[in-house]
C-alpha cells in the first residue's frame, strides 16, 4: 500500500509545491482546500486547476473543498471578505500583522487531523499531514510555528483515540520562499511536469484584481517575486501591470530593505 498524507491545500505556491514533494516521496494525497470568506479565492481555482493538470500528467489528487458557512461575517481581518484594505509592503513590517486570521491553521489544522485519522483507521495504517508552513511565516503568524505545531498535534493526540497512526510533514517549516521554489524546479523535474504550467496554476497575492490577476504591493505578492527573482525565473502567474513593473517594483523593496 502506498503511503497516505492529508494536505492542507490552499492554492498558493508554499502548498503546491508540497503537493509536488508529496507526489515525488509517492504518497496516496487527499488534498483538502478551505473557502472561508477570502477575498483571494481565486487561490481556490487554481488549486482546482493544479489538480487537474496533474491528473492528465498521471498524478491522481483526491481534493475536496471545504466551506466554512458563515464564518466570514464572524472574522476581524483585512484577508476576509468586507474586511478592511489588505495593507502593502514587504513582511518585516508591522501592518503585516493586518492579514492574520484568527486561529485560521487552527481550524484549517483540526479538519485535516479528522481526515487524517479517519484514513488511518479505515485502512489500519499510518498517514501523515502535511502543511506548507514555512520560516517566512513565523515572525507575523504564530500558528505557523514549531511551537505551536508541536501544542496542536498534543491537543489531537489527547483528544482522540490511536491519534499515534497520524503525524506531522512540514517540509519546508523553517525554509524560506526561494527555498520551496527551487524545490518546486526539482520535483517537477523528478515527476516530468511543466515548472510554469504549475506555478501559473497558483495564487499567492492577497489582492488580486477581478480577472485573477495578482498584484505585486501586498506583502504575500512581494515575497514570491522576490523568490523568482533570486532563481532567476518569470513568475508565469499574470500581475496587474506586466512582470517587468512587478519585477522592478519589488527590486526597489528590496533595496530599501538592503537586501
């Protein structure tokens, strides 16, 4: 029996490119996606999209959306639907802060550790989760840290019997972006896929406009061109004003920040 793994699958580059690296390692995915009021749910149809190039390249992903009825009305953050602006800049600023959702990985967490553990005792074998949090993340979001991933998985093992069949694949928890895209350039090669078919199938821009096409202010957008820029690739995803001005835009960034 192949190995089995549960992925948090939101439609950005991080999970696609676990996705890949669980695809590579020859796991059986269940991939799991989330609509919960996001403004950037055009990350959804990409994930939908990803999934479908794969299947005709000989990847079978299992994916299933998730709905959280009601709960955008019920969230304080810039992120969700009648929030406040998505504020700009690069991830060491403080209005960073502004995109976190609360208890967000927690809730995304607790459903993919139900799947998980209810593959584990249907099949009577071990599966693992996987998340495509990365270093990148901890400094504005906590949930994306090893401490709080350490708690949470506790939290499941005391709440749940044979919660031991179910453990933690995080690739790339303390890499940064330019680390997973290069790791993405590998895994394609590995499994015989298209490096821009598979990134244009994904959204990291919190702001994109009404066509889909992402912007490149918000600190989300900024952080994956900077990881194209250092792999010295064009990003195949479709910005507002043309690669070349979001290209040059987060060069001044990081100039500033003298990076």
């Amino acid at each position: 029996m192949k190995k089995q793994a549960v992925l948090s699958l939101s439609g950005g580059m991080d999970s696609s490119t676990v996705l890949l690296y669980l695809l590579g390692k020859r796991y059986k995915v269940t991939a799991v996606g989330f609509d919960y009021g996001q403004k950037h749910d055009i990350e959804l149809e990409r994930a939908q999209a990803l999934v479908d190039y794969l299947k005709v390249n000989g990847h079978n992903v299992n994916y299933q959306v998730i709905k959280l009825e009601g709960l955008v009305d019920l969230l304080n953050s810039n992120l969700v639907k009648g929030g406040k602006d998505v504020p700009e800049g690069h991830y060491e600023e403080d209005n960073m802060k502004d995109t976190v959702v609360p208890n967000r990985n927690k809730m995304f967490s607790s459903i993919i550790q139900a799947v998980a553990l209810s593959i584990a005792n249907e099949n009577d074998c071990d599966v693992d989760i996987a998340m495509g949090i990365h270093a990148g993340d901890h400094a504005i979001y906590p949930d994306c840290r090893q401490e709080f991933r350490d708690a949470d998985y506790e939290a499941f093992k005391q709440g749940n019997w044979d919660a031991d069949k179910v453990k933690y694949v995080t690739p790339y928890l303390y890499g940064d972006k330019f680390g997973i895209l290069e790791d993405g350039l590998f895994w394609c090669e590995k499994l015989g896929l298209d490096f821009d078919e598979v990134y244009k199938r994904t959204n990291t821009s919190y702001k994109p406009d009404a066509e889909g096409r992402s912007d490149y202010k918000s600190a989300s957008s900024v952080e994956r061109i900077e990881a194209f820029i250092k792999l010295d690739r064009k990003d195949p995803v479709e910005y507002i004003d043309g690669w070349e001005v979001a290209k040059k835009h987060v060069e001044q960034i990081l100039e500033n920040h003298g990076k």
